[in-house]
C-alpha cells in the first residue's frame, strides 16, 4: 500500500549511473605493448584496464586483479572469440543483436560521462540547494502513528472505537490499516513535515503528544487517524556530511534534462 511519505529532493533513487563531475578528462598517451598475441591477434593493453575496472567494482580478491590473473582471462576469451568467429557465430541473429545492442549501451554511456564532465555541479549551486532542504525541513521532527482506511466512514467509525476504554490504537491499525506501517500498529518512525504529503503534515503538527486527530484527515491516499507519539529537536546533516549525495542528484536531474533535450528534438515514432 501507499504511504504518504514522500522522499526529499536530494535523497531521491537515481535515474543514471554517470562519472563523477571533477573526473578528469581522457588524456592520450603512447601506446602499450599488447598484453598478449593469441594465433596473431594483438589483445590491446586497455583490455587489462578494462578487465581490472569491472572486478574491482564487483569487490572480487586481490589475486583476480593480478597482471598474470587478468593475462590469462583475456587469453582464455580471445580463444573464445576465435573459435566463435570459426563457427560463424557472430551471423547469428540474436548474437549479432546483442552485440550491437552493448555497443549502443556503450556509446550512450559515453555520451552521459561526455555531458557530465563538461557540465559539473557548481559549489555554489549546492550549497544553494542544501540551504533550501535545511529550510523545508524545519526545526522539528515528529513521530506518529496512522491507521489508513478507505473510507470516511470507516475512519469515523474507528474513531469512536478509540472513545472505548482498553482499545488500543495499535490493535485497530494492526487490523484495520491498509497501510505498510500498518504490521508496526502504524508507526511511521521518525520523520519531517517536509516528508510528508501537506495535509497528513499540517495534521499531524497540529496536535499534541499523546493527542489522536479529532477528525478522519483526507489525503490522496484514503482517511487517516493519525496520533502524535513525540516530538524532537532536528539535527539536520551537516553540509559537509550529504553535498556529495546533493551534487550526485543535481547532475542526475541535469542528466534528465540533457536526454529530455535531445528527445525533444528528435522524431520518435
């Protein structure tokens, strides 16, 4: 089921995998030797950058980052590729396929890392932007359970329940709620305003600890009770500690904007 959290701009899921913005630029260099010559094809030393990038970021041991190690896998798949191309392999469709469907991949993976490094985050614009959550944030956090029905009447109804001695608020959600919090008796853990949708927030905010909404509140999600547990000072994150988590989601909406611009200029049928 829904919630009615919603997440802060900064902390949102990311769209794109793209390189960091200070990453420094391609630099050309004089050739390397070949790592090695397999029935006369040259393996181009940037195989073994290649080979040694991908097992780093899959955290394998040390022994597979090894010149030998890396060597003797780039061997073994040449004479892979060899006998493939024997056999004709690569006429096959869905091979042929999938081949170019990676080099597209590659390309377009190219063209992000090309827009990023030419387009980095300015200090300012992040600073700027952190000001803007610290201030949407506020000072105060809050933390409260709901039960979510469908139904005014519903709400009404457990609402009086909550008027009868021994019935708890975390039975009824438990029962009733058709929200995930629902298995907590409801509770949403510590939150913000900001985090919320408005008018679940301006309700919730409104009441004092301990106090249960007088009335069903609505919301694009059903009719809520909603009940104040306790409230705490806010401890917002220093700059320091989340610009680099701000400057990776403003170059992700950057990126957004960059494909949003060529797909606004090009003929999608």
């Amino acid at each position: 089921m829904h919630r009615p959290v919603l997440t802060l701009p900064f902390l949102a899921a990311l769209s794109f995998t793209v390189m960091a913005a200070d990453a420094p630029a391609p630099q050309e260099t004089a050739p390397k030797a070949p790592v090695a010559v397999v029935n006369g094809v040259a393996i181009p030393a940037i195989y073994a950058d290649f080979v040694r990038q991908n097992r780093l970021s899959r955290n394998l041991p040390p022994e597979l980052l090894t010149a030998e190690s890396v060597r003797d896998s780039l061997v073994a798949s040449e004479l892979l590729v060899q006998d493939a191309l024997k056999k004709g392999l690569d006429k096959d469709a869905t091979v042929a396929a999938a081949m170019e469907f990676q080099r597209k991949e590659l390309l377009g993976k190219a063209a992000v890392e090309d827009f990023v490094r030419k387009n980095p985050v300015g200090e300012d614009i992040i600073k700027a932007e952190y000001e803007k959550a610290k201030a949407k944030a506020g000072d105060k956090e809050y933390r409260a359970r709901h039960i979510l029905v469908p139904t005014e009447k519903e709400a009404k109804d457990l609402l009086a329940q909550l008027k009868k001695p021994k019935v708890k608020f975390e039975d009824l959600a438990k029962k009733y709620s058709k929200d995930s919090s629902a298995d907590r008796g409801g509770d949403l853990d510590w939150t913000l305003p900001a985090n919320l949708v408005p008018e679940f927030a301006q309700a919730m905010t409104a009441l004092k600890k301990g106090q249960i909404s007088p009335t069903p509140v609505q919301t694009q999600f059903g009719w809520h009770i909603i009940r104040l547990d306790d409230v705490r000072d806010l401890a917002f994150p220093a700059y320091d500690q989340i610009k680099g988590r701000i400057a990776s989601q403003l170059q992700q909406q950057a990126v957004r904007r960059y494909v949003q611009s060529l797909r606004a200029e090009a003929k999608v049928e």
